[in-house]
C-alpha cells in the first residue's frame, strides 16, 4: 500500500474515548497517531479566522466555543496532511470500523487518480451516484452524493485537497460539517464509499454546548438574505457563493 498518514483527533485527557479508538484501530494492519484537539473553551482569545458579528449576521448565530475548537482541530490535521505531503484520513475520537474499512483503504490508495477527498461516514443517507464498484468487496461502491451527508467523523485528503481546504477557511463562519459540504465556496468534490466503512451510530457527541438552534424565520431571516446578498455582490471573497 501507498504511504497514508491516519490521525485521530481527540482531546487530551479523553481516556475513556481513546481506549475505544484503540481497540478499533488496532484491529487493522494500519499505522496511526493521536493528534490533539483544541479545546474551544479553553481559547483565552477569539481566533484571527473568527468575526463573531460578522458571522451572526450572515449564518443567523454565533458558532460556540466549542465549534470553534473542533473547526481549529481539523485544520490542524489538514496542515499536518500538507506538511507531510501524504494522503490523510482524518477521524474524529468515537466510531467503529465496519469489516470493510481496510479493504477500502486499500482500494483507494490503489486508484489515487480517481479522487482528492473521499468520505468515509456520513449522518445522513442521501441519493447516489455509482462511480466505480470495488470488484474485491462485493456491493461496497465508490459513490458521489447527490445531497449533503453531513458528519466529520471520518474522511481521507490527498495534500491538494487539504490545501484548498486551508485555503477557503482563512475565515471561520459556520460548523465544519457543514464547511464540508459547502461545494459552492471551496469547490472540492467529495466523493464516498457505499455503504461507509466507519459507522458512529449511538455515538454521543463531544459539543456539548451546541444549543438547539430553530429555522430563522421572519425578519431575521430576510435581513440575513439581504446581508448574504450584500455580501455576495461587493466582498472580494463571499461567505456564502451561489
């Protein structure tokens, strides 16, 4: 197999969570490290990437520390994958590998031509398009998404792909999941695997100060659209692109 970095981001003292990414990772024949989180609470100042009136104006509330903490964490690996200038899978610290996941890493170190930016879970079963079927595992297929699967639990870059996610979130506005799935502004096809080689069902989250958060409607919402608009006419580099 080609050389593959794969990182696990998980906040040091997580002991309990990084017992469990052991026992599951252990499992395989992979090489892997911990990388550590930044914890959002534990910011004694708001990030340079981060403009809180900003952001509630064009998204419609502000992230949370903790959100903040977890999209600094992912940019973390996203450099580390640069600097080692190798394919990176990056995790998050709760799933579990399905009997497939190291056939399927396998087979995309195999066909490096065929993507940038693969992901490996999803929250949200969404329609698909068949790519590729991976003749050694029968029924497993790579797949492009047709809708927004959501979720940041597992997703292997190639180093350009981690560069242009560098490059798009020089400013931080909205959750990293959905920074993900946000085609429009970073231009970066990510492709999946059906059925996802990690599953992370029944796992319980770590933002935990997320709040529940209502649709905007009303007013609230036609001065976030007439701000967006504003936004996309006269900023040299929009939040929100069409």
């Amino acid at each position: 197999m080609s050389a593959i970095q794969i990182l696990v981001i998980s906040l040091a003292g997580s002991d309990d969570r990084q017992k469990k990414v052991r026992a599951e990772l252990d499992k395989t024949g992979l090489k892997w490290q911990f990388l550590d989180a930044i914890r959002g609470t534990a910011l004694t100042e708001i990030p340079k990437e981060y403009k809180p009136e900003k952001v509630k104006n064009l998204l419609g509330f502000e992230l949370t520390p903790n959100e903040l903490g977890c999209f600094l964490s992912h940019k973390k690996a996203w450099q580390a994958c640069v600097d080692k200038n190798v394919p990176t899978i990056v995790f998050e610290d709760d799933f579990c590998l399905q009997p497939h996941f190291e056939n399927v890493v396998r087979f995309l170190m195999g066909n490096q031509e065929n993507w940038r930016a693969v992901r490996l879970q999803g929250l949200s079963n969404v329609p698909q398009e068949k790519i590729q079927e991976i003749d050694s595992l029968d029924g497993v297929t790579l797949v492009r998404n047709k809708a927004d699967a959501v979720g940041a639990t597992a997703y292997l870059l190639n180093p350009s792909a981690a560069q242009v996610l560098i490059d798009t979130s020089s400013e931080i506005y909205e959750p990293l999941d959905h920074f993900l799935e946000h085609h429009q502004k970073h231009q970066l096809e990510f492709l999946a695997i059906s059925p996802y080689p990690v599953d992370i069902t029944g796992v319980q989250t770590t933002i935990a100060d997320r709040p529940g958060r209502l649709p905007i409607k009303g007013w609230a919402k036609h001065k976030r659209s007439l701000l967006r608009t504003f936004d996309r006419w006269f900023s040299k580099n929009p939040w929100f692109p069409r």
